[in-house]
C-alpha cells in the first residue's frame, strides 16, 4: 500500500501533470476553428448588412428628396398657369364700353339711356353685357327695362328684359362692398350686325312706378369674342 501510493506519487502523479501540460498548450481543435471562421463570417455579414442597410436610407432620402423637388415644380407651374389663365380671363377685350350715372332723385320713364357705337365688321361675333350699379335699398327683386336697338338703315327694335337683383332669400346677385352693389347681366352672347355703321341702343325703365330709386349708373360693355361667323 505504501509502494502504490510512492508510485502514484512519483511516476502517476508525474504523468497526470503530463497530460495536463499537453492538454493546456495544445492546437485548437477543428471544431473551434470552425466556430471562430463561422463567427467572423458572421460578423463580416452583419457588417455588410449594416452597410448595406446605411446606402439603402441613403438612397431613400435622394429619392424623396428628388420626388420632392419634382412635386414643387410642378406645384409652381400649375400656379403660373392659374395666374395666366385669371390674367387673360380679366383682360377682356371690349372694343367698346360707356357708363352713364343716373339722377339721385330716380329713373323716370321719359330719361333714357343711349349708347351709340360703330361697327365696322359684320363678320365678327360680340357679347353684350351690362353693369348695373345700386343701392342695397333698392326695393325690388328684379328690374324691368325695354330695349331699342337702332340700325344704320333706320330700322329699329324693341325687346323687354327682366334682370334679377336678388334671389328669393333676399341675397344679392351682384358683388356689394358695403352699402353698393354691381351686377353684371348679358344682355346677349353670340351677337353679329349684319349692317356696317352707327348703332344705338337705348334702354328706358320699365317698372309698374317711377321714380326707380337706388339704381346709380347704367354701363354698356361690348365685347369682342375673337370668332368670326
């Protein structure tokens, strides 16, 4: 018994520490180098990924930032086409226009107004408009008037017309800015003279009393279309 454990002392002893010491300066094993190779691999992808992922934001942001750009241009042409469309659609283009102010006691019966104008192409085609100015006292829904239309052959015509100041809720019909009013009305669109020459048109009040009150001036407005019959 003291012989085996002088043994184990001396030459067992001596070759467990053997073993130790090759065990602990030995190469890595297969195994672990595989595991180290995978580890990089996977550490050069997620890199990778990461910068691939870096560039793809990038080129998010140029792609929205371009889409951007494009919208904003396109916003300020549609602009400038509203704007060019308001400014030609305000520049009318009248060949002729008269505005004639009324009495501030009314409009009698017997105090027409005349415009006389000259036309000098019997091709062209016209819009004829009128402005009327009042009051928001006026009293009436709507105004009565006749209209003679001279020629240059002396003949003439009459016609009656009904223009609507307001609706049947009481609201205007033309534009106010306080206590006044404008309307616009055509008298007739699409109009030619088949006569070359002077031309008159005279409008007289044609309401059921007189004096009308509240109506401050008359305009004629003839417009000139740009079409040819």
């Amino acid at each position: 018994m003291t012989f085996l454990y002088k043994w184990f002392r001396s030459s067992g002893a001596k070759r467990f520490s053997e073993i130790r010491g090759k065990q602990r300066f030995s190469e890595p094993t297969p195994l672990v180098v595989t595991i180290n190779k995978q580890v990089n691999r996977a550490c050069l992808t997620s890199h990778a990924d990461r910068v691939h992922s870096t560039d793809s934001v990038k080129s998010s942001i140029q792609e929205s930032q371009m889409y951007h750009n494009h919208s904003l241009k396109q916003l300020s042409f549609f602009i400038t086409c509203i704007f060019i469309v308001s400014f030609l659609s305000c520049s009318n283009n009248y060949f002729y226009e008269k505005t004639i102010p009324l009495k501030e006691n009314g409009w009698l019966y017997d105090d027409p107004v005349s415009f006389d104008f000259e036309i000098q192409d019997t091709l062209k085609i016209y819009n004829l408009l009128l402005d009327i100015v009042h009051d928001k006292d006026f009293s009436k829904q709507n105004l009565y008037v006749k209209i003679h239309t001279s020629f240059p052959g002396g003949e003439t015509i009459q016609q009656t017309l009904s223009f609507d100041f307001m609706d049947k809720k009481g609201l205007w019909h033309g534009d106010c800015s306080g206590d006044v009013c404008e309307l616009r009305v055509y008298m007739q669109q699409g109009a030619f003279f088949n006569a070359l020459g002077k031309h008159r048109i005279k409008i007289e009040q044609y309401m059921r009393f007189e004096p009308v009150k509240s109506i401050k001036s008359i305009s004629l407005r003839i417009e000139d279309t740009g079409q040819m019959r």
